[in-house]
C-alpha cells in the first residue's frame, strides 16, 4: 500500500502539513453567508492587507462573543487558535471553543486547527468533542486530529528530552505549557492513548474517507506498528530470498544483535 | 563494521533495487559484505509493507532476542547503539 512521502512515521505529510501551515482563512462557504459569516469574510479581508493577528485578534473574540450560535464564531476562534500559536491568545481561544462551541457540527473542520497548535488545552478540546459531540463528523474528525497531535507531540518530546539544556529555548519558542508537556511525555502512556483512539477509529469511524485510504485502513496499520514494530516488541520475521535467490530468516540470527537496514532506490 | 569482528553482531538489508543483476554489481563495487533480502524490486515489497518502511535508509537495530530497540536509528548513533547492546549480551554470559 502506498505511504507516500512520510517523513517521520506513519502520519508526517498527513498532519504535518496541515500542522505547519498556518490557516489564515475561515472555511466560509460562497452561498448565502449569514451576517456573522459575512463579518467574518470582511475580517479576513481585513487581516490580509494588515497582516497582525495579535492586532486582529480582540476582534475575532468580539465576533464570537456577539454571534454564539453561529457556526462563523466557531472558525473565529479556530483563527485564533492557529494564528496566535504559543501565544496566551490561542489557549483562549481554545478554552472558548471548549466552554460554548462542544455540541456545534462546524467544530469538525476546527479540529485541524486546533489540533496544529500541539497545545494541551487542544488535547483537552478533542479529547471531549471525541466523546460529547453529538455529531460523528465531530467525533471522527476529533479522533483523527487528536491521534496526530500525540504523535507530533511525541516526535518533539524524543528530541527534546535527550537534550535537557534546551529547555529554556524551548519555553521560548512553544510557550511554557507546551514545554512542559513535551519534557514531561510518558511514551509509553501516549502509546497507550494512541491504541485506544487507533481502536476507537476502527470500531466507529473506519469508512471515513482521508487523502489516501480510510481511516479504517490507517488505524489497522497503526495499530499493527503500534502492536507489532515498535520498540520494546519482537521484530516480525522476515523470510525470503537474498540476492541470489537462496532463502534465508531472520530468525536464524537470534542471539545477535542485528542492524537492520532498507537500502536501494527504486 | 571490522572492529566488531568476532563480536555476535551481523548487519542485514532489504534491498529494494527492481534489478537484481544491478543490485550485484553494486554489491561487488561497492565490497558489500553484508547479506540483503531482495523485496521483489520497487518499494511496495512484502517486507517493506509490512514493516511499512517508505523512505530508504532506514536503519533499525535488534538486540540478541530479536527485540526492537531502536528504530530509525541515525548513522552516527549506530556505533554507540550496537555496543551497548552487545554489552548486554556480555552482561548476561558473565564476562
């Protein structure tokens, strides 16, 4: 099956793009905006000739304050979050989505966001959509999100805590929360809640549709890594043909320590 | 890797390379001592999919039990990596 250009595992290019790319639009449809909607457009129109989301960012939170119910408020605060990483804005812009935006449906297309900013107020934020959400685009969305947070998060947490003497490096760039966070990860609890997320997929979410695949098919091979490849398990065996066409296992090498490397171009 | 002559250390490949009479030449040029699996040519191998491998190189390192304990592993980390796994080994037979 086709992975495509990872980088890092099984979900680089699938999160870290959407990750890193800061979203300075609102997901607003063309037809029939409401007048919160129509506000919203006129804000990011606004933005993009201004370019200061710390500037910006007072009148996103009026427009989410004024229009509760509008599905505009929710990408408002969504802005926020992804525009002002790191910043003490993001974090609450998250907590607002968390207190009065749980049982909207467009809280679904706020999960990227919200789940780029690695933030844990944004675990916090999927965690509870996964599990109150009335709506299953939510759910899923939040379930999908929330595993590649976790695995982002523990890709930097490795880093980071082989070099302590970062730490204040780190502060400055992620902020002291998500510092602390990081230097604080338990892997082996993150493996824990990425199984049950990755088994929660397949159990209630396996026909979404994703880039490649569903989300089926991504939590049976997560969880087959998870289970079977990771560190601390026995290596699958391997065996086929060298070379030369003779047959060799790798099991036969037992009781030495072997490097094992994928080699060659295509 | 001659320093660990003599040591129970053996480095494998999975060699993804679709022609083998090419992967032979590279072996004898480049004085590869080491034995490869051929994963059927292209990088959809039955190996390569399974341990669902998608850029070359990638290096994982074994202990004596067949457990995983690095994976991805950098170049430069190998040596450091490997003797202390075949460290363990001389933990355990009481050297």
């Amino acid at each position: 099956m086709k992975r495509g250009d990872l980088t890092w595992g099984l979900f680089a290019v699938c999160f870290g793009l959407c990750f890193l790319v800061p979203c300075s639009r609102a997901n607003a449809e063309d037809q029939e905006l409401s007048p919160a909607g129509v506000a919203l457009r006129r804000l990011l129109e606004e933005y993009d000739q201004n370019r200061d989301p710390r500037a910006f960012a007072p009148k996103f939170f009026q427009l989410a304050k004024q229009h509760p119910e509008d599905p505009a408020a929710v990408d408002a605060l969504a802005w926020i979050a992804a525009n002002l990483r790191r910043k003490p804005e993001s974090i609450q812009a998250i907590e607002a989505l968390e207190r009065g935006h749980l049982q909207s449906e467009r809280l679904a297309e706020a999960c990227r966001q919200v789940a780029g900013t690695l933030s844990p107020s944004a675990e916090r934020l999927l965690q509870r959509a996964l599990k109150e959400s009335p709506h299953a685009k939510v759910q899923s969305q939040a379930c999908y999100q929330l595993v590649g947070l976790l695995q982002e998060q523990e890709r930097l947490a490795r880093r980071l805590q082989e070099q302590p003497d970062q730490r204040p490096r780190a502060q400055q760039y992620y902020g002291k929360e998500l510092t602390n966070r990081l230097f604080d990860l338990d892997f082996k609890k993150t493996e824990r809640r990425k199984e049950d997320l990755f088994e929660k997929m397949l159990k209630s979410f396996a026909d979404v549709p994703l880039a490649e695949g569903t989300m089926g098919e991504l939590a049976e091979k997560s969880l087959f890594a998870i289970r079977r490849l990771s560190v601390g398990k026995v290596a699958p065996e391997i065996e086929s043909e060298d070379i030369d066409g003779n047959k060799f296992k790798l099991g036969d090498y037992r009781g030495k320590v072997v490097l094992l490397s994928f080699w060659g171009h295509w | 890797m001659k320093r660990l002559a003599g040591r129970p250390f053996v480095l494998l490949g999975v060699n993804s390379d679709s022609d083998r009479a090419e992967i032979k030449r590279t072996v004898q040029q480049e004085n590869i001592s080491w034995r490869s699996w051929w994963d059927g040519g292209g990088p959809t191998g039955p190996i390569q999919t399974q341990w669902q491998v998608t850029q070359r190189p990638t290096i994982h390192l074994l202990d004596a039990e067949g457990i995983i304990r690095r994976k991805n592993i950098e170049a430069e980390d190998v040596d450091a990596a490997v003797d202390a796994l075949l460290r363990e080994i001389d933990g355990k037979s009481g050297k």
